[in-house]
C-alpha cells in the first residue's frame, strides 16, 4: 500500500540518502551490546590474550559512539565532558604490547565505557541500563 504525500510536501532527504543512513542505523550496536564488552573486561575473569586486539576495537567504537552520543545529546555538563575526553583519549592510543599494559589499557576503556554510560543515563541522554 502507497503512502499519500501531501501536496507541496518533500522528503527531506533522497531515497539512496535515507538507505545509507537505515543502514548505519541496522549496524549500530545495542548500548547492552556496549556494556556487554566492558564486562568481558571486567568481569573478574581476564579474558584471554587472544581476544585483547578484538576487544581493543569493539571497545574504542564503543567509546566513540558514546562520545558522538554525548556531544550530540546532551547539555553541557562536566562529568559527562570530562569522561567524553578521557573516551577521546584512550581512542586514540594503541592497544599496548604486552599482556599486563594491554589488559591495564582495555580495562581502563572498559571502566570508562560504563561510567560514561552511567553519565549519559544520569543526564538522559540514554535510556538507562540494568
């Protein structure tokens, strides 16, 4: 069944527009998803020395997106600027060599994965969590 458009009334974006940013949308991860690696991190259980470079990139989108989330959605508030910087921070180092500087790096994007969560949800940016 078609869609009756009003008359004089125009999409506000092209359909192969529209398409890519559907797409982009079907790709995002859940905030559970997000929250999800930050517990494989910091869970108690280390997880194994294989997995830190897959974590390392699941982590740093994680924390961009919050990022993008946080600057996008939210008033000015200096928690959630001050973990947005750290985010920025930790994105933009390398995943170290060695297990113990490799584990420290992920656990330090893991914790700030949840406290800028916790942040956005504070200041209802996000749903909040369980």
């Amino acid at each position: 069944m078609g869609a009756l458009l009003s008359a004089g009334w125009t999409p506000p974006l092209e359909y192969g527009q529209l398409s890519r940013i559907a797409e982009r949308l079907r790709s995002l991860r859940s905030l559970e998803a997000i929250l999800d690696d930050a517990g494989d991190v910091l869970s108690g259980r280390d997880p194994p020395e294989e997995e830190f470079a897959n974590l390392g990139e699941r982590l740093r989108d994680d924390l961009t997106r919050l990022a993008d989330i946080a600057v996008a959605a939210t008033e000015p508030d200096p928690g959630v600027a001050s973990l947005t910087d750290r985010a920025r921070s930790l994105t933009a180092a390398e995943l170290p060599y060695g297990r113990r500087l490799a584990l420290t790096h992920l656990r330090r994007m893991a914790g700030t994965v949840q406290e800028l969560l916790e942040q956005l949800a504070r200041v209802g940016a996000v749903r909040d969590i369980a």
